[in-house]
C-alpha cells in the first residue's frame, strides 16, 4: 500500500511540472481547494478563527508548493545572520514526519530525529538555537518563549500557518521548477494562488532570480564521515564513482550539486523524509555512499566507514540581510540594547 500511494504521488508530481491531460481532469478538485483556502484566509482576517500574537518578532520562511524548496538552509542562515547581529532567535517548526506522543517539543543537537524530524535536528545542530516543534506552531513559540531567552522567532515553513501572526513573511521558490504548471492541489504544486506572493515581503529564489526576488546561492564543497567526522574536499572524490541517495523534496537539486563539483555518481531517490533502513543500503564496502546532511541525521545509528554527507550552506545578498533588519524595526520596534 505505501508503495502505491507513493506511486500516485509521483505521477502527480510528475504531471505538475510536465503537459498533462490528468492536470484537466484533477482541475475541479483544485477549485474545491481553492475556494477553502481562501474562505479559511478571510475567517483569520476577519478575526472570525482567532491567530496569536507574540510579543517579539515572528518571521515566517515558507513556500507556496509542494516539495522541496531550500527553505531549512535559508532558516539556517537566517538565523546565524540574526545572531551575529546581535539578536537571539529561537526557531520554531513543524517537526514534521516526527512521531512524539507530546507536542510541543525541545529540540536539542542530541534529540532523536524519529521524534523531533530530521530537518528539525539539523537546524538545531547547524544554528545552536533554542527550538521547538509542533502541529501548533503558536504553542510551540510560547513553550520557547517559556523557556528559552529569546527576542526573535523564526518559523520553519507556516506561511500558510495564519493562526499564528506574523512581521516579516518571506516565500522561497525553486528557480528551476518555479510554480509548476500554476495550479492549486492537486492538479498541480501550489498549497495557495500563485497571487499569494505579492503580499509576501520577500521573495528568494533557490537559483536565478528575476526582478524583485533574491537570489539564493548553495555553497558547500566538502564531505563528512557519519562514522569519525573526517572532514574531506569533495574534489577528492572525483577520481572515483560513487552512488548519491536523497530524501529530500528535489533530490536531483542535490545531485546536480555533486555532479556541478566534478563527481561522477549513480543517484537513488528515496521520498522526501524518508526513514531509512540498514538493508536498504546494502552496497559495497568499497563503494563510496554520499547523502544529504538531512538523511545522514537518520542514518548516523546504522553507518558504515564509507558514508559521508554534504553540508549545504547558502549564500544571500547583503542587501537581503539588511532589508529584514531595516523591516523588523518599523514592524516591531527598535531592538532593546
């Protein structure tokens, strides 16, 4: 059963991002979708469902498809950004694809990604912020707020969260697959009208951007050892070929990324989140296995000597940096010093 609900979902994506007669047959459905996604918006706006507001900053970094967009490395440096002006965010997230009983929860570098998530654990691993996940992203910010000595908050996805409010929203875009076909779910990736991006206050897209968007730029040209943290250039492995899995949203994202670096690779793709298994990874101890940082926080328990990961970084324009500083300010008030 799982192996056809996520064939089902390939052929929609597929379908998404290619001319498909099943993109007209599922239209109906999105115009279904459409009008609960907006009779859901006006409810917050007219104060009929009532949304929480916090007494520091809440900056959303979200998307308005479906799949992978980059938004945990934007996270990321957001939040170092943040710091090292001076600021002391605390992170908030979904937790997505987390199984713990209790909601909110703490997630420390050490925390167990089957019950936090794995991008959850790699975002408090690569930024050393207090964080905390949930379905309720409101109560997970208060649990921070409770416990941890913050000033500002930055949500890991939530766009479409509106029960919490929000000073700043930014929307990152894939600047390869860009929106698709333009459609709603499920005739095609948009979680909310494409429209929906001229009341965001920033828009960064994952490569090339056009005019009025911030370019996003992955850096990274080293390779990490899940057994002894041996830390290697990845112009190392060009001489030899290697087998690239991902779980993540766009696994070709990052098998380009290897190949832009000169490597030579067979490339797996599992689903996005994926869990995975010992036997599932049954290759060759002489064959060289590279993963995404996100996979290898599930992988760490089972790994052999010959697994390495890729820490991904991103690279923003000043300018952007700067703007988010310039806007907290008017929105919230100048930071207490």
């Amino acid at each position: 059963m799982k192996k056809l609900r996520q064939s089902i979902a390939n052929v929609l994506e597929q379908s998404w991002y290619t001319k498909s007669g099943l993109t007209l047959f599922l239209r109906p459905i999105s115009w279904v979708y459409i009008g609960i996604v907006v009779i859901r918006r006006v409810m917050y706006r007219l104060s009929i469902l009532k949304a929480t507001r916090l007494p520091i900053p809440v900056i959303i970094v979200g998307n308005i498809t479906v799949g992978g967009t980059g938004k945990t490395p934007l996270v990321i440096w957001l939040a170092n950004y943040l710091k090292q002006a001076g600021f002391k965010p605390g992170i908030i997230s979904r937790g997505y694809a987390g199984n713990a009983r209790q909601w909110p929860q703490q997630v420390r570098p050490d925390a167990d990604p089957v019950m936090v998530g794995d991008e959850a654990l790699v975002i408090a691993r690569r930024t050393h912020c207090p964080m905390a996940v949930g379905p309720d992203r409101a109560a997970a910010a208060n649990a921070l707020l409770k416990h941890a000595s913050i000033d500002v908050i930055i949500s890991d996805d939530g766009l479409q969260h509106y029960a919490l409010e929000r000073t700043i929203e930014i929307a990152v875009i894939d600047g390869v697959r860009r929106l698709g076909n333009g459609f709603c779910l499920p005739a095609g990736p948009l979680r909310e009208c494409k429209s929906r991006l001229q009341n965001v206050d920033f828009i960064v897209t994952n490569g090339s951007a056009v005019q009025e968007e911030y370019a996003m730029r992955y850096v990274g040209d080293t390779a990490i050892n899940l057994c002894n943290r041996e830390e290697r250039a990845l112009a190392e492995f060009k001489p030899a070929q290697v087998t690239a899995i991902a779980g993540i949203g766009n696994p070709d994202r990052f098998f380009n990324f290897l190949r832009v670096h000169g490597i030579r690779l067979i490339s797996k793709a599992f689903p996005d989140h994926h869990y995975f298994q010992r036997n599932e990874l049954n290759f060759p101890a002489s064959e060289v296995l590279m993963m995404t940082e996100k996979d290898a926080v599930k992988c760490e328990r089972f790994a052999q000597t010959n697994w390495w990961y890729v820490p991904i970084s991103v690279d923003m324009p000043g300018e952007f940096g700067m703007k988010i500083l310039s806007l907290m300010e008017s929105r919230h008030g100048q930071k207490d010093t």
